[in-house]
C-alpha cells in the first residue's frame, strides 16, 4: 500500500496577516487537509487576520505522503508570499512499518529558509543532531547558525514601467502598475507585495 501519513496540530505565524475578502476566500482553495486560523482585529479590511493553520481533522484522512506535502508548499508559499515565518506545533505519525518504531513518528520544525522537515522521534537524539546539522535553527544550542543573505540591492525605475498606482474597487484598494511591453503587471491589495512584483518584473525583463 506504500507509506502513508497522519498529521495533527497548527502552524502558526511570527505575526499576523490581514488579507481582503477576495484574498481571505482563496485560502479555503490553499491546501486540502488544513484550515486557517483566524483572530479579530480592528483597521483591518475584514474585521479579522489569519494567524496560521490548523489541521482539520474531519477532512485530514490516512493519505500518501505527496498530498500532505502539496499542502506544507502552499503554506510555505503564503508565508514566503507574506514574509511571515513559520512555527510548527505539529506532530506527524505514519503506518511504514519501519525496522524502528521510533522512526515512525515524529515532529514538525521549520528551517531559516521556511522550509519544513520531518524530525523522527529518537531515543538518542541522532535524528535530532542530524536535523540541526542541515542548518536549522530550530534547536536553540551553541551550533553555528547560516546568516542569512542581505536584502537584494533596489531595483532602478525603468522608464517602460509605470508607477505603482492604486485603484479602488469597492471597500477595497488594489495596486498595479503598467508595462509598455507587456501590459498591466501586478493587481494586488498589499501595497509592499506589489511593489516588489513590480521591481522583479524590472529586474527579469528590463535589466
């Protein structure tokens, strides 16, 4: 029947996210075993902001590995999409049936890069050591840790792309910015996302 996996718990974000309406209903469409975790605020366009995922446990069933990963790369997706860092308060269990029993199950942590990895539970530690010596900081000991890269230099304007511009449509602002080449680039709500489509689109087409 091959390997297949079980997972229970959240992942929660370093800070939390305001989305409009439009963006809140797309995260139903995000990933098929978790639900998003929301918290009232007030200023925002919904009344609410997203603060992780939880696992829905009436749609989270026994399944092969590759589904539950699709869904751990659309969230790491949305993180990176919104510069939050991930936290896992997640467990794993699998019914392999491996040569040590342990190495059926385990915990959830995320790397400095957003990305997760499957930590096996170990009475003596060797799955944990060698997790932490693949750069993650997410055991906090004196292990020399990746220093993350600077922030890319700005982007120059070019002269065939337009200034961000807003553009309102109801209660909501959205931001593009027009191409002479290749036509409207970003349509967006979040005005720092669009501004960094924007460059990268300068960088990959017009530098």
């Amino acid at each position: 029947m091959g390997y297949e996996l079980y997972y229970e718990g959240r992942l929660t974000f370093d800070r939390p996210v305001s989305l409009s309406r439009p963006d809140e209903d797309r995260l139903s469409d995000l990933a098929r075993f978790f639900t998003p975790v929301f918290e009232q605020a007030e200023n925002t366009p919904t009344g609410r902001h997203v603060t992780g995922f939880q696992v829905d446990e009436e749609t989270a069933e026994w399944a092969k590995s590759w589904p539950w990963h699709k869904d751990f790369a659309a969230i790491e997706e949305f993180a990176r999409c919104h510069q939050v860092t991930l936290t896992a308060q997640l467990r794993w269990e699998g019914d392999g049936c491996p040569a040590n029993p342990a190495d059926d199950r385990g915990h959830v942590v995320f790397d400095l890069h957003g990305d997760h990895h499957q930590v096996p539970d170990s009475s003596d530690d060797q799955a944990a050591e060698a997790h932490r010596r693949r750069s993650c900081a997410c055991y906090h000991d004196t292990a020399p840790r990746p220093v993350p890269a600077p922030p890319p230099a700005p982007v120059p304007v070019h002269p065939a792309v337009g200034p961000l511009t807003p553009i309102r449509s109801g209660q909501l602002t959205d931001y593009a910015a027009r191409c002479t080449e290749h036509g409207q680039i970003v349509f967006i709500p979040d005005e720092n996302l669009a501004r960094s489509l924007r460059d990268e689109h300068i960088a990959r087409h017009h530098s």
